[in-house]
C-alpha cells in the first residue's frame, strides 16, 4: 500500500478514532452528533471506492451500489422485522451481488471507460427504481426504514454513533488487512503493470473481480447505515452527487492510502458544515472546487502527504 510510511498513517488514524470516542461528550449538541455520525458512515464509503481504486479500477456511480445496500436492506427489515444491525449485511451481500454481475461484463475494460459503465448503472438502477418498482420503493416519495435503534431507547443516538464507530473501525481495518495480504499485493502488481501481473500468474480479471465486489459490498454497508440512521430512503440515494463525493474525498486525502479516505472525508466535511454555518450555499461547491484543484497542483499525492512535503521544503531551508 502506498502508505509512505505506515506510522504516519497509522498514527492519524489512531489520532482520529481518539478524538471521535470522546466528541460526543465535547459537546451535548445533537446536530453535531449527526454529522459526525454521517461523516463515519462516509469515511466507510469513500474507504470503499478507494478499495477499487487501489485494483487500478475506476468508478462514476459508486451511489449504485450504496444505494442498493439501502434499498435491499431497508425491504428486509421491513419484511421480516430482523435488525438493521442484521439486514445492514444482508443488504450489503446484495449490493457486492449486482457489483459482481457488473464487474463479470466490465472489468476488462480501462479505468475510465469502466467508470462510465458504473456512472451509466447508477443511472439506470435511479431509472428502475421510480418506475419498473415503484409499489415497492414508492418512487421519488419513497419509504420509511427501520431505524438503527428505536427513538424509545434512552440516549439511542449516543448509542448508534459508537455503534457506527465500531463498524467503520472495522471496516477500515478490514481493508488494511486486504491491502496488507497477497490480495493486496497482486491488486497493487495489476494497477502497476498488468502485463507484468500476468507473467507472473496473477490473473488481473478474478482479482479485479473480487476488489469490485469487496468495493460494492462495503459501499452497501454504508448505504444501508445511513438510510437506517435517517429512517427514510428515496431514489435520491442514487444521485450523482452522491457518487462523486467519496471520489473527492478520497483525491481529496490520498488516493490509494489508508489514511487517505479518512482524513479528506474529515477535512471536507468540516469546511462544507463551517461554510454552511456561514451562510454559503452555492458557494460552498465553489469553494470546495478551489480546494481540490489546489490540492491536486500542490499536493497530488492528497494530504497524507502534506507532512513529507513540509519536512522537505524545510530540510531545504535548512541546507
């Protein structure tokens, strides 16, 4: 993994997953806990599209399958009356399902092409959803979701963001231990040099296969908690805003790192609630487009790399 350094990566992360179990008692806000509850469930999304990255693959409508994981589990809750805590994995199997339906009649095509077959999916799967099986989804109204936990149980929402903290904990590491593994390795030897990949017996299309379907699965994991957190889902899910923004943020912190996700996801959604604090709008995406182009001039390598880059410029200071 391009980590640059496992202990800076591993030391921000730790340094997130301290500040976050004890933000809730910074402050007794219940907007504040909201948005950190959704900033988790975005981490465990963005982490997702980076996971398909890292295998040399691109995606444009990753909201397909955080969308289908809402969807799929929200109707299994509904019917059978299980968990979310259950169906949220159900949902998920779902997702990775139709990820690998996709990914056995386009994996072998170049990152971008491949990510305009997913952008053109999510589309078609928005497309569906309001009108082949809108007695099932309600179309654009859309239906109730089971919530996490029932707003009867005292302190339910302290509860569900610890909750949500351990599954993107363990999400993360999951991941780590992916990229860490042979896995990792012969999906790092694909995305290098896939001709080399293959004159060394890896097989790019299986393992690509697995990295989309590990991809799916995780981005339904994070649909279906957020639907669930908000007990309400509509076709809205699968928007395209909503398949662009763990690509930004992921750019944004550090394409193929482990820290990368998390630290754009935090960084991006801290200025995007500050400067709607302020009053911006519209301005905000402006802002926020600034941002990520002056990222990309100055620091290509994401944010994770911002400490390297400063230790440079000053041992040529120094020097």
């Amino acid at each position: 993994m391009n980590l640059k350094g496992d202990g800076w990566a591993r030391m921000s992360i730790f340094g997130v997953i301290a500040v976050a179990m004890v933000a809730p008692f910074l402050s007794g806000n219940l907007y504040l806990l909201n948005i950190l509850t959704l900033m988790l469930i975005f981490i465990i999304f963005a982490s997702a599209w980076n996971l398909l990255a890292y295998s040399g693959q691109g995606s444009l409508g990753h909201a397909a399958f955080f969308g289908i994981g809402a969807y799929a589990s929200t109707l299994i809750a509904a019917k059978s009356g299980l968990s979310p805590y259950f169906t949220i994995f159900l949902g998920a199997a779902v997702a990775a399902f139709i990820g690998i339906l996709i990914g056995l009649t386009c994996v072998r095509l170049k990152e971008w092409f491949l990510a305009m077959v997913t952008f053109g999916f999510a589309i078609i799967v928005q497309t569906i959803t309001v009108s082949l099986i809108t007695p099932i989804t309600g179309g654009w109204d859309g239906i109730a979701s089971p919530r996490l936990l029932s707003p009867e149980i005292p302190g339910y929402q302290l509860l569900e963001y610890y909750s949500i903290l351990i599954i993107t904990i363990a999400s993360i590491l999951i991941i780590y231990s992916i990229m860490k593994s042979k896995i990792g390795l012969a999906l790092s030897a694909i995305r290098e040099n896939e001709l080399e990949a293959r004159a060394a017996g890896i097989d790019p299309v299986k393992f690509r296969l697995l990295a989309f379907a590990l991809s799916a699965y995780i981005a339904g994991i994070a649909g279906a908690l957020e639907i669930h957190h908000i007990g309400y889902i509509t076709p809205e899910i699968f928007g395209v805003d909503l398949s662009f923004w763990p690509v930004i943020y992921v750019i944004f912190g550090g394409l193929g790192t482990l820290a990368g996700p998390v630290i754009g996801t935090i960084v991006l959604t801290i200025i995007w609630e500050g400067l709607k604090l302020l009053g911006l709008t519209f301005g905000r995406y402006i802002i926020i487009g600034v941002l990520l182009i002056i990222v990309i001039i100055f620091l290509p390598k994401g944010l994770v790399d911002l400490p390297y880059e400063i230790r440079k410029r000053l041992e040529r200071k120094s020097h």
